[in-house]
C-alpha cells in the first residue's frame, strides 16, 4: 500500500475558526477526515502533521526518508519564505504535491512566488480543501506512473 505524508503549515490550524471568507469554513479536522475517505478509495495510507514551526516542519520531512512514498504539503506562509523547507523536500527526494486553499497567483504579490513549486511535482491551489484532495489523487497517479516505469 503507498503511504504518504499530509503535512499543514503554519496557521492551518486555524481553518474554520477565523477568515473564512479567505480559507472557507472546514476546519483542518474536516479536511483531514475527508482526504482520510479518499485514501480509503484510493487504497492509500496517509499520516498527517501541522506544525506552526518551520524546523518541526523540517524534522518532519526529513522522518519520511524510509518511510513514506510521496508527500502532500501545505507549507502555508513559509511557501514565500523557506529555503530550509525547500532544501528537506529536495534532500528526501520523495515526489512531493504543493497545495494551497486559495489561489496566491491572484493575491499580493509576495504570495506569487513558492520556493517549494521548484522541487514539487506540481502546484495545486485555489480549490479551497478540495487542493487537498486533487493534489492527493495527483500524487497517486504521479506514484503509479513511476511504478510502472520501473518495472
Ligand atoms: O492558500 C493557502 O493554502 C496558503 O498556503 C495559506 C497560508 C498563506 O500564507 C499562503 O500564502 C497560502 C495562510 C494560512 C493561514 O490560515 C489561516 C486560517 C484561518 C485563519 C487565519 C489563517
């Protein structure tokens, strides 16, 4: 079975609780239990993690090296800020979905650029929670091409 981590960056924890206007109203449990449904349909196992600190973050995708196949972030604001979170996805190597909530191409400026999307697969935003959701269909169709390829 393909195991991936689901990983939530700062303030996500606040989803559903304020700004929903921005971040619509499902708090982060929802969307956990919703991407839980999917996995069960797609036959995936998923672990999640939200940290409001970029070195937990960092610690966290350092421990997939072994033990998952892919990754699923939402590096929230450090998306704009982290060359340490960019660096622990590309010293894993596991393929990795950028997702966001909202689309940061079509807010402030300073959210246009990730430093993420460079060693991501893709970049999926602008679905609300449903990012979530299509960025782990995605991964999984990414992971099952690679499969093949291999063999
Ligand atoms: O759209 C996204 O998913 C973001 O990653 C969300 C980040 C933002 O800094 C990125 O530019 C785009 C912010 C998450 C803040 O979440 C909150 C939730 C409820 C209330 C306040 C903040």
């Amino acid at each position: 079975m393909l195991k991936v981590q689901v990983i939530h960056g700062p303030n996500l924890n606040m989803l559903g609780l304020r700004e929903p206007g921005i971040y619509g109203a499902q708090t982060l449990a929802t969307i956990e239990a919703m991407l839980a449904d999917e996995a069960v349909s797609l036959g995936v196992c998923l672990t999640f993690f939200q940290s409001n600190s970029e070195g937990a973050l960092v610690d966290c995708i350092q421990g997939t090296l072994g033990q998952q196949d892919g990754i699923v972030i939402n590096p929230g604001a450090y998306t704009h800020t982290s060359v340490a979170i960019r660096d622990a996805i590309a010293a894993v190597g596991l393929p990795t979905v950028e997702v966001h909530l909202s689309n940061i191409h079509k807010r402030e400026s300073f959210r246009h650029h990730s430093y993420i999307a460079a060693v991501a697969v893709g970049q999926i935003c602008g679905f609300g929670a449903d990012s979530y959701r299509l960025g782990l269909h995605a991964l999984v169709q990414h992971l099952g091409r690679q499969v093949s390829a291999d063999s």
